[in-house]
C-alpha cells in the first residue's frame, strides 16, 4: 500500500442569500480540513499533516434565458512533517465565469473560463522546474440536452493552458507534459 491519509477533522459553512425568487444569489462559503498522511512501513516516506482552508465568494444572475455565474477562491494549504516535502504554507487563487443560455427547455450551451494559481504570488509558475505546472487556464465550451427528466447528455471541449489539473498517477514524466491541450468530454447521466 501507498500510505494512507485520515481525517483530523473538518469544519465548514456556506451562507445564502437570493432576490427576486432565486434571480439573484449570493454565496460565501468556508472550510478548514484538517488531514493527517500516514506512510508506507519501509517506504522511506514518513508521515505528514495536511490542513486546507478555502474561502469562496460566488454570484450568480438567471435571467429568462441566460444566466451568468461566477466564482473565486482562496485557499490556504499546509503541509508539515513530510520528508520529501519541505514544510510549507502556499495560497493558491481559483475563479470562473460561465454564462449559459437556453436555446429550449431541453437544449443550452456554455462557455466558461476557468483559471487556477497553485500560489497567487507565483502565477506564471516561475518558481517551479517546470512552470506550467503552477497553473490552468481553461476554456470551455459545452452544450447539454435533457432528453427527459431523468436522462441527460452533455458534451464539453476543453481548451487548456497549463498542468496543474493532470493527475501525475496517470502523467509520471512531467517534463513530457505539454503545456497546451485539449479535453474532449461526453456525459450521459441518469437520475433517479
């Protein structure tokens, strides 16, 4: 086994507020999770803790036909304790803006522009070996069709700029990453 990562405890609150019957809203949201690693017998890599504290603000506007959402996030992360890991406390920075609108009850598109700073004071990633690793900037374009009120079927092209999202289980040689790449998505869901 690789280890195993346990929770210390997590707290966490989001408030609401809507007018105008759910036309405008307004969240603030917080967490701090506070998470314990504890490693492998032999491995050589020793336990660590891991505590996360996001901040987030989102607006959203609905109108008829159109509805524009956006959100922003601050999140502290911690890591202490870790061999391999130098203890360290970095605070990255998220937002998006997406408008949808409803071309019929059953069809809508969406663009969205997503960007993630793994550290706000580094955006450009300059810190790093390999500097698209400190960030995603992404495009999106999607449209979805709910076919009935159980099934629906969406599809999503990804335009990206930068590694940070890519899982290095499945990208081992980060210096064989590209920095711009596309993401094509299917999804078909059933609610029940």
């Amino acid at each position: 086994p690789l280890g195993q990562l346990m929770s210390r405890g997590t707290v966490g609150a989001r408030l609401e507020y809507a007018l105008e019957g759910g036309k405008v809203r307004f969240g603030l949201g917080y967490g701090h999770m506070k998470m314990a690693f504890d490693g492998p017998s032999g491995g050589g890599f020793d336990g660590g803790k891991i505590d996360l504290e996001p901040l987030m603000l989102s607006a959203q506007w609905n109108g008829e036909k159109l509805s524009l959402t956006g959100e922003i996030s601050r999140q502290k992360r911690t890591f202490q304790g870790f061999t391999f890991i130098p203890d360290q406390t970095a605070h990255s920075l998220a937002y998006y803006l997406q408008a949808t609108y409803r071309l019929s009850p059953a069809w809508s598109v969406m663009l969205r522009r997503d960007v993630f700073y793994a550290d706000k004071n580094d955006r450009d990633g300059r810190s790093l070996a390999i500097n698209h690793m400190g960030f995603s900037k992404d495009w999106t374009l999607g449209a979805r069709y709910q076919m009935n009120p159980a099934w629906m079927l969406a599809v999503e092209w990804h335009r990206v700029d930068g590694t940070f999202l890519l899982p290095m289980a499945d990208n081992p040689s980060p210096p064989d990453l590209v920095r711009k790449w596309d993401m094509l998505l299917f999804q078909a869901s059933y609610r029940f």
